[in-house]
C-alpha cells in the first residue's frame, strides 16, 4: 500500500486526484490532505479516503474542521507551519497542487524525505527552479510534472535523449478573450475572464488562461524543468485543447501528445508511473473531431508572453519577481482594483523596478533569497496597482 500526501486537495487539480484514487482506495494509505477555505470539501475527503491529518492553510477556521471531523480519528491542523509539518511526514507520493508560492515549502520539505513529487505548482520552478531541481537530485527523490503541457513533454521523451532535442512547442487554448478584438481587451470584467472555453479549473487559473500568464509560467517551467534554452520553446495557439505539446527532434521528427482536457490523464500518469493503467477518461474520436488547428499566439494580445521571455533571458531571480507581481496583480484584478490589461503593466513595472536595482541576475537561489524577493516584488507590484488604479 502507498503512502501519500495531497497538498491543494480541495482545489480542482486535487479533486481530480481524488476522484482517481477514490476508485482504488484500497491500494492508497492517505497520511495527510491540506486545502483552503473550502473546509467543508476537505474534511468530507478526508474521512472518504480515512486520512490520517487534515490541514486548512487558515488558523482561523481551526476550530470548524476541528468541529466537523470530530469523532472521525480524522487529525487536525491549520497553518503554513502545520502544512509544512504534513509536508514532513514521510511518504511514497505527494501532489503538489497548492496555488502560488505557498506551494513552494511544501514541496521543498517533501523532497527532503525522498518523495515522488507529482508536482502541479507551478510557481515552485519558476520561482525556484534551480533549488527545486538540486533539493531532488541530494535526496534521491522524483518530481514529475502534472501540468498537462510539462507531462506531454515528459511523456513525448521517454527513450529519448535531451540532445537529440531541437524544440519544444507548448500549447494554449487562447483563453476567453482569444476572439475578442484587441481594443476591447481593456474593458473585459472579471465574470467574462472567469469562464474557460475548454477546460473545468478555478478562476484564479481561468484568468491566468485568458491573460496567457499561465502559458508564460509554463515557458519558465519548460525550461527550468527540463533544462533547455528558451529559444527552443514555442507556443502555438490551439484552439481544441486536445494536442499538449509536441517535442521537434535534429532529425525533423515531431512527437505530439494527443489527448481531451481532463487533468486526471496528467495526474493518473503520475500517478502510476512509469506503468501505465487504465483512467476513466474520454477516448478521442479523431474522425469525428475532423481537423486540429495551431496559429502563432499575437503577443500584442498576450504581453505576458514576453514578458516570460525577458524573465528566461534574465534568469536569476526573474522568476519570483514575475510571480509574486502577477499573483498580486491578479488579486487587484479579482479585487476590481484594476483593469484585465493593467495586470501585465503591474507585472512589468515591478520587474523594471526591482531590476534596476541590480542583483536579480546574479543572486543565489536561496529560500531566503526567493521569499525576499517574493516579499518586496508584492510591496512594489501593490505600489503600481496604487498607481493604476
């Protein structure tokens, strides 16, 4: 029987998860589950799976899980510190699939014990790459990705070798706006970012998807995860979500990992790596779906596309300057604080600001260093929505 561990469980990546291994919980000894405010959802999941530890990132809803898991030898706790110490507990898997740069510790801490990583955070590697990267490799542990993009990659490489790689293509949806006339991008509201033409996800991840920061995140994780220059990444716009990525070989060869949009293919390869098993998801039908389309992305339409390429070139500790100034620009958006295009000029700014500084390039990738950084790029990212605003 595995031992393991969800962090973000009540988010829809986590639920995916969960959907999967309620089917086989037999084969699953579920030692912790963290999540947010959905109280409710986590302790409901954490007596279904019989979980050892329930957390909520919130100290103040302690007493509330505390109150609905009571008499279920369901444990309780609430807190960073307190997902830090789930984090800590020693198992065979863990998913990473906290939002922001919360997941970051956690990841880190289960790294530390030797654990598979299935790892859905995005902000851990473009924030913290390098550390993420060398924490694994001294502990013997395994990180596989989990977003669909990074898994198609890494599953388009199995039997190949990284040098006989000459580009990889990763693909967006386009989002919500991605027909919208480009004048009328600066009046879009918060309800019309929220909705998704293709795929079921939060709302912080479906704004992402329609400003594309979600796609510029995936080019920093393409090339901090599998160490390749950013001018051999690309993105194509496609619209039917059903190719994740292609990888483009010396010899012209060009593997695509075809599939429908449903996280848990991504998540079940994890999941049962390096074997294959059967998932309850959609079989394609290619005949009936008649033609795939791919078109080069407008990044007059998307800025945060370059600015991901500025944050590559840049290096250093670019990345957490980039994330933590697009989360706080997000929260603005969510706010109403700000408008749908003012996201990437927050973004921006704060990159210019803590750049001419100096030192971003050259700096250590340290926790100290990335949560520093990360503190400061939310001060000015909140000095230019101030401004915007």
């Amino acid at each position: 029987m595995r031992r393991i561990t969800l962090f973000g469980a009540t988010g829809s990546v986590g639920q995916s998860a969960i959907d999967l291994i309620a089917r086989d919980k037999d084969s699953y000894d579920v030692v912790a589950l963290t999540g947010g405010r959905n109280i409710t959802q986590l302790a409901k999941d954490a007596v279904a799976l019989d979980a050892d530890l329930a957390v909520t990132c919130y100290p103040a809803l302690y007493d509330d899980l505390k109150d609905l898991l009571a008499g279920t030898g369901v444990a309780v706790a609430a807190g960073p510190d307190a997902i830090a110490e789930a984090a800590a507990r020693p198992v065979d898997w863990a998913l990473s699939a906290i939002v922001g740069a919360a997941g970051l510790v956690p990841g880190l801490e289960a790294l530390t014990h030797g654990t598979t990583l299935a790892l859905a955070n995005k902000e851990s590697l473009v924030t913290a790459g390098p550390l993420l990267l060398g924490r694994a490799k001294a502990h013997g542990a395994t990180i596989l990705p989990v977003d669909s993009e990074h898994s198609a990659v890494f599953q388009a490489l199995v039997g190949e070798k990284m040098s006989a790689v000459e580009r990889v293509v990763i693909t967006a949806s386009g989002g919500a706006f991605r027909d919208w006339p480009i004048e009328k991008l600066a009046n879009a509201t918060l309800d019309q970012a929220s909705s998704h033409p293709n795929w079921d996800m939060g709302q912080r991840i479906t704004i992402d998807s329609a400003s594309m920061f979600n796609k510029a995140m995936e080019l920093i994780e393409t090339k901090e995860f599998f160490n390749v220059s950013s001018d051999m990444i690309e993105v194509l716009v496609h619209r039917e979500s059903l190719v994740h990525a292609m990888v483009g070989f010396h010899d012209g060869a060009l593997m695509a990992h075809v599939g429908p949009p449903d996280m848990r293919h991504a998540i079940g390869y994890a999941l049962h790596w390096p074997e294959r098993k059967t998932l309850p998801v959609e079989r394609l039908d290619l005949a009936k779906i008649g033609r795939l389309t791919f078109e080069a992305p407008d990044e007059a339409r998307y800025p945060a596309l370059g600015i991901a390429n500025r944050v590559m070139q840049e290096g250093g500790l670019s990345g957490a300057v980039f994330n933590a100034a697009k989360e706080h620009a997000l929260d603005g958006f969510i706010a109403r604080e700000i408008g749908f295009l003012d996201m990437a000029r927050v973004v921006q700014v704060t990159l210019d600001k803590i750049s001419s500084q100096g030192g971003l390039q050259n700096a250590s990738i340290t926790l100290d260093n990335v949560l520093e950084t990360d503190r400061l790029a939310r001060i000015y990212a909140g000095e230019a929505i101030k401004q915007l605003g």
